[in-house]
C-alpha cells in the first residue's frame, strides 16, 4: 500500500537516506486489553477494509477463529484462561503486527523498497516489490508476517496505512465498540494509558502497565496489560523482545567487512600477478625435455 | 592449437564436465546469492529475471550442485589425503607465492594448497547444503530460531567459500599452463615436472 513517498523514513535493503524533510506526527494504537470483550469486531472490520477473505476453517474447541495469523488474517484475537488468585481470568488479546520502531523485518529483508517505515511510525510491505524469501519472518521478533499460498508474498497489518494517510483511524479501531481500541499520536496514547493504569491499579491490579517494548525501540501499537509483569500470560507475548542477536549478526557489520573481504582478495590476486608476474614452466626445463626427446 | 602427443592426461573428459556442472553452479549460486547477501550487490538479481526469479531459482541450482559436489568428492577423495609432505608444502607456502617454487617439496597430482581447498571446500558445502534446506521457505517452515541460526551459517559459509574459489581460480590464472588441463584434459610435460614432479614420475617412468 503506497503512501506518499516523502512520508518513507526507512526502506529496506537500501544503503542511503529516505526523503526525510518532512516531519509528521508519530501514531500509535493502544489495545486496552483490560476492556476487550472480545467480540472480533476488529478482525471482521480489518477483513471488510482490507477486503481480504481468508478460507473458513475448522472449529479447534476454542474461541480462537482463525486459529492463526496468516496472509489473509492480519489481526486475531487470542484467548487465553488463567486462574489468577483463585479466580479465573479470561485474557484476550489482539494479536497482529505492532509496528516496531526497529522493525526486525525490515531489517532482514533484502529487496529494496519491499518494507518501509513512514515517518509516523509505520510499518508497510509494498509487495510490488516482495520476492517472497521470507527473511521478514526470520527477522520479526514477534512472529507476524505470513507469506501467502497463493502468490509467495509476505503479508500483515498494515495499520491501514491507507485510512491514516488520509486523516482516519484503522478499520479495527472505527469497529470496536468498547473502546478498548484507540488511536491517536504516540503520545496521546502513553497518556490515555497512564490514566488507564491509575484506574485498573485502584482496582487491585497493583501490576498493570504498558506495553511499549524499548528493545525493539518501542513499538507503534502497545497494549495496556492487567499483568504487564508477565505478558507471556497473554499467549506468550514476548517479555523483552528485540531483534535476535543472530539477525543483528546476518544483517549487521558482519556484511560490509565480508564484501571488503572478497573485495581484497579480488585486488590482492590482481596486484599478486601485476608484481610477481606469472608462474611459468621454465626455460631450462623445457629445453631439458627437448634434449631428452632428441636423444 | 596443435596439442603435443606426448602431452600428460590430467583429467577425463567425465571429471572434466563434473567440475565444469560444479563450477556453472557455483557462478550462479554466487551472483544470484550475493544479491540478497548485502544490497549494493541486489542488482545481480536482474542477471536472473528479478529478484522473486533469483529467489526461486537459486536453491535449485544448489540441489544440482550439491549432487555434482557429491559425485566429485567421491572421484577425488582418495586423491586429496594429506600427507606429510604435504604439510611440509604448506608450511612453505610463503615460498612458492613469492615466486619462488625451486625448492619446493616434491607433490603428487596435488600440492599441499589444493588439498587443503579440496577439504575446506567439503566442509563449505556441507554447511551450504544443510542450513540451506532449512532456510527453504518454499518446501520447509522450521523453527525460527533454527533458520535464523541456518541463515548465518549459509550466509558466513558462502562468503568464505567465494574467497575460496576466488583463491583457487586465481593460482589456475597464476600457474600458466594449468587451465588448459580444465579445458581438454592434458598439460605439457614440462608443467607436470615443475609443478607435480613425483606425478610426472608416475604417469612418465622417468625423474
């Protein structure tokens, strides 16, 4: 989904800077876990705007329908029952993309353009230009981007980027009729959840809190958690997540110094053959050969 | 150009289309590679159709690799033992890339440097072929902290293995009288005397 290009703070595979003079206000989605009642007006809003239809699939015994993000799923809620203190605790969580400020994805991929940041935060496939190796998975901290069956490409939320372009909220946010779905400038959001974690601490949830993850710089859709000293209770959303030290090493300094490498043994070679000269059979042996035939 | 009858057959014309399949596989697992390895080098996917086509093509490129490598390191295996002789060789190396190969120890069919290629190589493409399976999105979905740990592996090994081969075309260059042996097979007398001299006692009957 293409925004207008001056907007493109990050573009992957791409070596120099993105068109950076315009500034724009840095968004974010706050799910206000603690409010959802899990309807799945979201998904089925995300569905309608998006207009992707994945297939109907099977009943797995839980409320969880897809059972899977998947390249035609962008966002899933995911249920998970706890007993918290004697009490049974039904968790929901909105599960999808959550718009990284150092997005591991974008990192990972080699295609040029194929993954952008806008300056407000962002996070967008242009699949126009996705080869569909999948390397956007192996980079994203938060298992998100699925690639399609049908054309090998990668797909996820894409936080409508298309409706807040033009001065509208996501799809899923419009939809949601509890408000635990909210949208507005990052800031904004910090605020509206600092006001919400007062409240659900009142309330005897002395360890609700945010959910901005600062190893991955922070993220552009955050969650208000009851439990943000566990969020692994929420079907295993990752307690400190970060892009692998393993991706850091494939996409990091290990390249340039490898092509500067190779780049030296190529000149080495050069300069080897320019200042020894080459190794030829010699004189003498040829001609002790010659006189051995002769005689 | 006229070949000299007395000339030394240094590999059969199968050993000869074996290496040059390896070889041809190599070429286009490197290009095509190199193109996702850093981006100032994504252009080269365009020798391939495109980015999506270099991503398609080059693990299949790499099964024909990896089953001609087979085939070769069952033909050359036996002939790559090291020996002590050649660690003698090596620890002169210094010697013979100053240009002075005079008082080098006598090698077989091959030297010291060629062997040590040979089996670095093996252990290149034994990397290759394992951590490329598993970063084969197309047929295979692992672990993500499996293809991650496969695509550093594949990424370091490809990067040491196009030094390697960068080395080994280079000395071919260097020793005037060698590529012709990857051509049509045979060398003169005189390159098997300088360069392999205990071979050409062999093949020759003669000092």
């Amino acid at each position: 989904m293409a925004l207008q290009s001056l907007d493109i703070a990050r573009r992957s595979a791409t070596t120099t800077d993105s068109p950076s003079v315009r500034q724009t206000t840095e968004v974010a989605k706050l799910i206000d876990v603690t409010t959802c009642i899990g309807c799945k007006a979201c998904q089925a809003a995300c569905m309608e705007w998006n207009d992707i239809r994945d297939e109907v699939g099977s009943n797995s015994g839980i409320y969880d329908n897809p059972r899977d993000l998947s390249a035609e799923s962008w966002t899933v809620m995911r249920y998970a029952e706890v007993e918290e203190a004697g009490k049974l605790e039904w968790l929901i969580r909105k599960d999808g993309c959550m718009h990284c400020a150092e997005p591991g994805c974008l990192k990972a991929c080699p295609a040029p353009g194929a993954i952008v940041q806008y300056a407000n935060g962002i996070v967008d496939f242009h699949e126009e230009n996705c080869i569909g190796c999948g390397y956007c998975i192996t980079g994203c901290p938060f298992n998100v981007p699925r690639i399609s069956k049908k054309d090998n490409k990668a797909y996820k939320c894409t936080l409508c980027s298309d409706r807040v372009a033009v001065g509208q909220e996501p799809a899923c946010i419009k939809a949601c009729p509890t408000g635990a779905l909210q949208f507005g400038s990052k800031q904004q959001m910090k605020d509206y959840a600092e006001e919400r974690i007062v409240d659900l601490k009142e309330r005897g949830f002395k360890d609700a809190g945010l959910y901005d993850p600062q190893g991955v710089g922070g993220t552009h859709v955050m969650y208000v958690l009851h439990h943000a000293d566990r969020p692994q209770l929420y079907n295993n959303l990752p307690e400190n997540p970060s892009i692998s030290p393993m991706v850091a090493l494939w996409k990091g300094v290990a390249k340039p110094l490898a092509t500067l490498a190779l780049a030296g043994i190529a000149f080495s070679s050069l300069f080897h053959y320019v200042i020894k000269g080459p190794n030829e059979v010699s004189k003498e042996l040829e001609d002790e050969l010659e006189e051995e035939d002769a005689s | 150009m006229i070949r000299n009858p007395k000339d030394l057959q240094r590999y059969t014309a199968p050993e000869r289309a074996n290496h040059w399949v390896v070889g041809i596989c190599f070429i286009l697992l490197a290009l095509s590679g190199l193109a996702f390895f850093h981006p100032a080098f994504f252009p080269l996917a365009q020798l391939f159709g495109g980015g999506t086509w270099a991503r398609i093509l080059h693990p299949y490129v790499g099964v024909i690799m990896a089953l001609s490598f087979v085939r070769m390191f069952f033909r050359f295996r036996e002939l790559n033992r090291m020996t002590p002789a050649d660690r003698e060789w090596l620890s002169r190396v210094g010697e013979m890339v100053d240009g002075n190969d005079h008082n080098m120890p006598v090698q077989g069919k091959y030297n010291g440097g060629q062997k040590l290629l040979f089996w670095a190589l093996v252990v290149c493409m034994a990397l290759l072929v394992i951590s490329g399976i598993v970063t084969w999105r197309a047929w295979l979905n692992l672990p993500v902290v499996v293809v991650r740990f496969g695509a550093v592996i594949h990424a370091a090994t490809a990067a040491v293995m196009i030094g390697l081969i960068m080395v080994h075309i280079y000395a071919a260059i260097w020793v005037k009288g060698t590529i012709r042996a990857m051509w049509y097979g045979t060398v003169t007398r005189g390159w098997a005397r300088q360069h392999h001299r205990a071979w050409y006692r062999q093949m020759t009957g003669k000092s």
